[in-house]
C-alpha cells in the first residue's frame, strides 16, 4: 500500500469527500487528488494532521510517507533492489552497533 492509497481510503472511511480533507490539511483538492494517485508528495508535517484526523499511528503514516520517497529515488535504477537491501543491512547493522 502506498501513502496515497493509505489515505485514500482513510478519507472514505471517514465519508469525507477529497475537498473536505484537502481543506482540513489546507492543500488544494487537485493537489490532495495528484496526493492519493500518488503523483505528488505531501509534506511530513501533514502527516500529524492526517494523525490527528483520522487516529492512525504516525509510525504507519511515516513509513509509507517514507517509503515514496525512497521508491522516487530508485524506481528508475536497474539495480533498485539490490542497492535497497544492501541499505537495509546497512541500517540493521548501525541500528545494532547504535543498541537502538
């Protein structure tokens, strides 16, 4: 699932419609529209409002909000996967010499 569909369906969920929530995130609804096709990025702050709105854990929303970002950088490279679960070794190590 990505952070569009996430919200998407959290939006229905609440029987709101697209411009109601782009008001109470005071974005544009074209904007919230391109947001839940996943054609444009929100900001991480909203990400509490959306929290806020709909009580959904901000970790959730935070890894989806996170993950776009990451699918944005390498989507086009050949060696997407590769290189994706060399930087989670990468983190799994420093999460362990760090004791996180």
């Amino acid at each position: 699932m990505t952070l569009g569909h996430k919200i998407r369906d959290l939006r229905e969920q609440a029987g709101l419609k697209q411009r109601e929530l782009a008001y109470q995130l005071g974005i544009g609804e074209g904007f919230l529209s391109k947001v839940e096709n996943d054609q444009k990025p929100l900001k991480r702050e909203d990400l509490t409002k959306l929290n806020e709105l709909f009580k959904t854990p901000i970790e959730e929303l935070e890894s989806l909000w996170l993950a776009n970002k990451v699918y944005s950088i390498v989507r086009d490279e050949e060696t997407a996967l590769s290189a994706l679960k060399v930087a989670e070794e990468q983190i799994t190590y420093n999460t362990l010499k760090n004791g996180k």
